[in-house]
C-alpha cells in the first residue's frame, strides 16, 4: 500500500499521525480543563452564597441578641451593637440580592428577607417600649415567645 508513495511523502506520513493524535489529544485536553474551569467557578460562587447566608444569619442572630441586651439592661452599648447588627444584615443582604440568580434560591432568599424584616419590626417594637418606659409591656411581650417562632422559622430555611 505504501510501496508507490514516494520516500519523503512516507515520512511526512508517519510524522503527521504522532502530531494529528497530538492535536486531537491536546483539544480534549482543552475542552476537559474549559469544563472544569467552569465547574470550579460555578462551585466558587456557590461557597461564596452559603458564606454570605451564614454571615446574614450571624447578623440576624446579632440582631436579636443584642435587642435582648437592650430589653434586659437598656445600655447604649447593647443599642449600638443593634444598630451594627441591622447594618451588616442589610449589607450581606445586598451581596446577596446581587448573586443569587437561581430562581428556587431567590424564593428562599426572599423568605430569609421576609423573617429578617419581621424581627426588625418585633425588635424596634420591644426597644420603642423599653425607650417609652414600659420595660414590663416589653418583657410580657417577649415572654410570649414570638421570638422562638422567627429561630423556628429561620431553622427551617
């Protein structure tokens, strides 16, 4: 079969397979480190997105702390930490609304945003008596437990 083929033109023919292999082999390699490049950032923005859920659920968690503090000892220290609460919930808020794109997530994202809401209505609630000077309204109030139902449901997301 190679008999007729001219000496140069075997040689150019048995250099061109090692290469042509060479060629294809290096494009799967390619396409195998353009998938796993891809996997690895979609698996980067996902940490990223529980990091940030965690953190808001720290701050949610602060925030309702330090209303605590405030209600038990009205002190300038427990309303400044309930101030930096809020803000760092707003802010983690924000990064989130920002990189949650899935639609399934951004239901449970906007739960999250809900129950947060809510316990800073609760809470502003609480401090406004504690500010007024009905300590004791505050107190029967937060003796009812509402504030297990917002942990309840900030559990369950």
């Amino acid at each position: 079969m190679f008999e007729n083929i001219k000496l140069r033109n075997r040689i150019l023919l048995g250099y061109s397979v090692p290469v042509g292999l060479s060629i294809i082999v290096a494009g799967v390699v390619f396409g195998s480190v353009a998938n796993v490049s891809y996997v690895s950032n979609q698996l980067q923005t996902a940490n990223d997105i529980v990091d940030e859920v965690d953190e808001l659920a720290l701050a949610l968690s602060d925030l309702e702390k330090s209303a605590r503090g405030y209600l038990l000892q009205k002190t300038d220290q427990s309303r400044s930490a309930y101030n930096r609460a809020w803000e760092e919930y707003q802010k983690f808020s924000k990064l989130l609304d920002e990189s949650v794109k899935d639609p399934e997530l951004r239901k449970v994202f906007a739960d999250l945003q809900k129950l947060g809401n809510q316990i800073k209505a609760y809470d502003d609630r609480l401090i406004a008596l504690v500010d007024a000077g009905n300590v004791n309204e505050a107190l029967a109030i937060w003796r009812r437990g509402e504030s297990l139902r917002f942990a309840e449901e900030e559990h369950k997301l």
